[in-house]
C-alpha cells in the first residue's frame, strides 16, 4: 500500500513538472515586442486642483510626434467635477499644445498638440492641471476619437490605450 | 492620309448617329469610335448569302449588279448591294456564269450547271432557257460581243465552245482545234472582237482570231495548264492575263498569248481575274485566299482581305464607272469594298474623350481633353487618357521611343504614365495612354505630346496640351488633399526651423498668408483642424 502511495506521487510530481514545463514554453511563444501605449493617469486632486498626467511607452515608427483628442463635437475627452475653464495643459519633452477646446460642449475636451522636435518613445507629453469642482472628478480618453502621429508624419494605427497610472 | 479640318470635326462629332448609321462618307478620316474606314480596301459583306458563282454590272446603270448563286439563282441590286431581291422565274437555280448584253443590258444570260443557258430580256424578271443546239449544258463561261451583242459565246465543261449569232436562239459548238473540251474561262478582244480566248481544264489557253471557226493553243511558258480566269487589257488587247487553278499563279502575255511569262505569285487557286478599265495595270484576282491586288501588270501581288470574313473568292466585278468600287462573290455571300484603289496603309488618328485630335491641333480644349483644366503645383496631378485609333487597312507601327513623346516648353509638367502598345492592330484597332498633369508653377503651363508612326502623312502626330497649375490650397502642406494633424506637424517643424520645406509647402504652411511661418501658423492650422 505504501508503494502504491510512493508511486502516486510520483506521477503527481512528474505532471506537475511537465505542466510548469509547458507554462513556461506557453509563456516564452508569447513573448513578443509591446505594444506601443498612450496612458492616461488618474486624476490625482491635491486641495483644490487636480492634474492628469498623459505618456507613452515603447511607441513605435520612432515615437509619438503629435496627438489629436477628437474634434470639437466629437472630443475623445470626458470628464466631470473639473471647471473646464481652468483647465491648462503642459507640454512635456519638447511637446506644445497648439489648441484645445474644453468649453465648448459641457464635459467634453479637444486637444492637438505636436513635437516640432525629436519623437517621444517613452515619457511623460502632457500634464493637464485643473480646479475640481466636485467630489469624484474623473477624465477619461476614448481611444476611438484619438489619433497619433510618428516621428515620420505618418498615422500610427496600432496601440493601446492604458488608463493606469505612469 | 488626308484629314478632315475642323469643321469637319465638329460636323461629324454633331452627327455621330447619323454617321454611324450611314457608315460614314468616303473619304472621311475620322474613326470616330474608331471605326474602320470605308474606302482603305476594308471589304463590307452585303449580301446575298450563299455561293456566289458570278457577279456582273449593268454596264449603262453600274448601280444594277447581279448575283448569281449556286442553288440559289440570280439576285439583283438596283441601289449598289444595298438591297437584293431574288428574280430567279424559269431559272434552273444552280447559277455558274453571268453576261449582260453591253447594248440592251436588260438582256440577260445565265449559264448553269446543268440546266444551259437562261435568257432574261427584261433584267431578270423572267428567264427562258435558250438551248437549242447547246452540245453541253453544264455552262461555265459566257461571253458576248461587244460590237456584235447578237454573237454569244458559252464555255461549257465537256463540250468546249458553243457560240450564237442570234442571242441563244440557236447553238453551234466551234471546237476545231480546241485541245480540250473543257472550257472555265472565255476572253473576247475588245477591239477585234472575233479574236477570243478559252481557257481550259487542262489544255491551257487555245485562241481563235476567226470567231471561233479555229482554235489553236498558245501555251508557251504556260507552265501551269489548268486556267480557270481570263482577262484581257482594255486598252492594249494583246496584252492578257490567264489565272490557273494548279499551282495559282496568274500568268500574263503581251504578245495575244504566243508567250506568257509568270510575275510574283499570289496565294492560291486562281477563281476570277479582274482589269481595272481606267488603269489597266492595275488587276484583282478572287482566289481560295482571298483577293490579290497588283498595280504593276501582275508583276507583284498583295492579298487586300480586310474585313473579307470569308476568303474562298470565287467571283469579282468592279464598278466600270467608279473602278475604285469592287465587288467580290464568296462561298459566303457578296462583299463589298468602295476604295480598293487605295493603298493598304494605316490611319493614325488620336481621340479623347472619344473626340478625335486633329494632327498639329494647337489649341488645346476641354471637348478633347487636351486641356487638363487646374491642378495644385507640386502637389496636385491630373491624369487624361488618350486612344490612339488605326482606321486604316494596315496595321500601325508606333515607332518611337518612347512611342509618345513630351515636348515644349512646359514638358517636364506632363509625363506619359502609361505608354500605348506597338503595333496598333488595323480596321479600328486602339491603344491606349495616359498623361499626368502634375504643374510644378503657377499658370498656364503648355507642352507639345508627339507620336512617330508609319502613317506617312501624318508622322510625326502631334498635338498641343495645356493645364493651369494652381497654388495648392492652405494648409494642406503634404499635399494629399486632407488638412489634419500631419499637416499640423510639419508646419510646426517649418515653423520651428526643423525642417526647410519646398516653396509649395511653405505656401501651404503659412496658413494665416501674412507671408511666413511661424507657431501662429502652427496653432491656427491647428484650430482649424479641430473645429473642421
């Protein structure tokens, strides 16, 4: 009974091992190059102001040169509890904003803003700092209504949108 | 070949329908659609169907021809083979010969295959047979007198030469000295007419001088003795032509057929011989090939068969008041070609917009799309297609290179982006190409297009083009016609001095026109980007 016991394990083991094997194999096949990604941070409220951070990770076609948040009527931007008209935006590494519109249509925001210089791979663009005016304000980005643009003046089709803190 | 003016042109563009449906004038050198051109030996089938085994012309009234069919009798055109009616009333159908009285061309005769002779006196409406004294009645040939119409003669196979003095009322056969019974073909001196000419089977020519009491051969370099055609120079009688069916070579003799001597050869078994009367140099042979033409005394032969859908030849006839109007008799119905004395040469003619570009054409129009209206410098192109249109009976040669070719003083704002293909297939073959209009400043901008082809009076071709180059519009600084944020990047690049840009695009880029470009421009062009 006691080698019966010793021989169940054994097996037990050994398909645990194989397991972990295949695990690994599974793990190495879906290692591939990132996705190059627009984050948008949290609102993050000190007092009475608040600010988002927006960057890019491992953005490819040499890096993001210039970005659009929709056009006025049709804003990639959504947000609540912040007074639009306080709304001021800072370009980051050699980025200007060249228009917003965040008063227009209630809630909603535009912006363009480029690079005259080198593209950003990875690295903080723009940092938008505000007044809240409310308990919870958010500000969210739909990726549909964004456009980027390489360091090649060029489209750049493929990315993901990350809303997690930088 | 000759061009219509521009009068001309909009004259037929104005009345395409009604040109298309007419078929176009002779002599009109407009394909338009590119059609073939009436009146370059292109062959147009009238009709009717069947065999033709004869053809002959009112001599009086060229208009009137008639058709004789095997198994299908004698039809009858009074309006040039526009239309025909069968007249065939007592008439055996299998239809092998045809003559007309030259002086009452109302008189008809008709020799068959075996039936005899028919004789109509009123153009066909009715027939009779006319045999009495006929030795054979399969009629191959027949033959009248031109000064004396009474006097016919019937080449019958088998029973040699039956001749009448009394237009068929009676038949005597006159075969002393014939070599062979056979008789395919028969030739009367115009000027002397009791000299006659038979050709036969196998026993080559025989020739009588004495209306056909004697007969002796006249085979001397005749190397072929089956002769099925015989035609005599009009204006040199002594000189005629003999078409045999062994080999197919059409033999010719200047001496009243002592000797023959053979020229270039044609295609195939010689079927019917043809003289032109104004130009006696000038001979059309019907063979199982086609139709041959020579215009050096059958010295050298070339085959004129475009549109000749079938080319088993087996008659022809031609218009003895317009010569240049041939007819041709076919296993497939009746053909008809209203300039074979043309030359076998290609029409280049250069269309657009299905308008046709008269050659040297200096004034370039939007009708024709030789004007190609308005187009952004450096950033704007305009592309117009043209088709080159061969109306001719030959094929043409493009014989550039390139085959079009850009020229004046504007030539490098117009390139040809898709070049046409050589050679340009006859009777109204296209090819096709395409020229991009891509101004690189402002204003009119003119070139020159030229095409070397073997169309020999119209080689080169050429014409005139025109387009206006135009500034391309704010902002759009990339020029593909979207003003977005790509456009934006760059003029923040022009405006922050990282990139030069082209004239056109710092046009493009100073987007408030106040003559620079700056972050102003940059921040405009991106409001407006936004607010669309």
């Amino acid at each position: 009974m006691a080698r019966r016991n010793w021989r169940l394990m054994a097996v037990l083991t050994g398909g645990v091992a194989v397991s972990l094997v295949l695990a690994a194999c599974a793990g190495f096949w879906n290692t591939g190059p990132k996705l190059g990604t627009l984050v948008v941070g949290p609102v993050v409220v000190t007092g009475p102001d608040g600010y988002v951070r927006i960057s890019v990770t491992d953005m490819r076609e040499g890096g993001l040169a210039a970005i659009q948040l929709g056009i006025v009527g049709d804003e990639a931007i959504t947000f609540s509890d912040i007074d639009p008209v306080s709304v001021a935006i800072e370009g980051k590494n050699e980025f200007v904003v060249l228009a917003q519109d965040f008063a227009t249509n209630p809630g909603k925001g535009t912006l363009l803003a480029a690079t005259p210089g080198t593209a950003v791979v990875a690295g903080e663009i723009l940092k938008l700092v505000f007044k809240i005016t409310g308990p919870n304000p958010t500000l969210t980005v739909a990726k549909s209504k964004v456009t980027l643009a390489s360091d090649s003046n060029a489209i750049i089709s493929v990315w993901n949108l990350s809303a997690k803190a930088y | 070949m000759v061009r219509t003016t521009a009068v001309q042109k909009a004259w037929l563009v104005g009345l395409l329908a009604v040109l298309m449906a007419s078929h176009a004038s002779p002599g009109s050198a407009v394909g338009i659609g590119c059609q073939p051109l009436l009146g370059s030996n292109v062959w147009t089938s009238i009709g009717p169907g069947g065999s033709i085994r004869a053809l002959a012309i009112d001599p009086a009234t060229p208009t009137t021809l008639y058709a004789g069919v095997s198994g299908g009798g004698v039809f009858k055109s009074t309006n040039g083979g526009e239309s025909w009616s069968a007249i065939n009333t007592g008439l055996d159908p299998y239809v092998e010969a045809l003559a007309i009285d030259p002086a009452t061309p109302t008189t008809l005769y008709a020799g068959t295959y075996s039936g005899g002779v028919f004789k109509s006196t009123n153009g066909g409406k009715h027939w009779s047979a006319v045999n009495a004294g006929l030795t054979c009645l399969y009629v191959l040939a027949l033959a009248v007198d031109p000064a004396t119409p009474t006097t016919l003669y019937a080449g019958t196979y088998g029973g040699g030469v039956c001749k009448t003095t009394d237009r068929g009322e009676s038949w005597s056969a006159v075969n002393a000295g014939l070599t062979n019974l056979d008789v395919s073909a028969l030739a009367i001196d115009p000027v002397t007419p009791t000299t006659l000419y038979a050709g036969t089977n196998v026993g080559g020519v025989c020739r009588t001088t004495d209306g056909g009491e004697s007969w002796s051969a006249v085979n001397t370099g005749l190397t072929d003795l089956c002769v099925h055609a015989l035609v005599i120079d009009p204006a040199t009688p002594t000189t005629l032509y003999a078409g045999t069916y062994g080999v197919g070579d059409v033999f010719k003799s200047t001496d009243g057929g002592e000797s023959w001597s053979v020229g270039s050869t044609c295609l195939s078994e010689v079927n019917a011989l043809l003289i032109d009367p104004a130009t006696p140099t000038t001979l059309y042979v019907g063979t199982f090939a086609g139709v041959c033409k020579s215009t050096d005394g059958g010295e050298s032969w070339s085959a004129i068969n475009t549109g000749l859908t079938d080319l088993d030849v087996l008659a022809l006839a031609i218009d003895p008041a317009t010569p240049t109007t041939l007819y041709a008799g076919t296993n497939g119905g009746v053909f008809k070609s209203i300039d074979v004395g043309g030359l076998q040469l290609p029409e280049v003619d250069v269309q657009g917009k299905g308008v046709s570009i008269v050659n040297g054409d200096s004034t370039p129009s939007a009708a024709d799309d030789t004007d190609f209206g308005s187009a952004g410098i450096a950033t704007g192109a305009v592309d117009h297609t043209f088709t080159i249109c061969n109306a001719g009976a030959a094929r043409l040669s493009l014989t550039g290179s390139p085959r079009v070719v850009m020229g004046g003083a504007h030539a490098s704002d117009f390139r040809v982006t898709l070049q046409p293909t050589s050679p340009v297939a006859s009777g109204g073959g296209t090819a096709m190409f395409t020229v991009r209009f891509n101004p690189s400043a402002l204003g009119v901008r003119a070139a020159t297009i030229s095409i070397t082809n073997d169309d020999a009076d119209e080689n080169p071709y050429t014409f005139s083009i025109q387009g206006t180059g135009m500034p391309p519009a704010r902002g759009d600084i990339d020029g593909n016609d979207v003003v977005d944020m790509l456009d934006v990047r760059i003029c923040l690049q022009i405006a922050a001095g990282y990139v030069t840009g082209t004239p056109e695009q710092l046009y493009a880029a100073d987007f408030d026109g106040d003559g620079d470009v700056d972050l102003e421009d940059a921040r405009a062009l991106a409001g407006y980007v936004i607010r669309p």
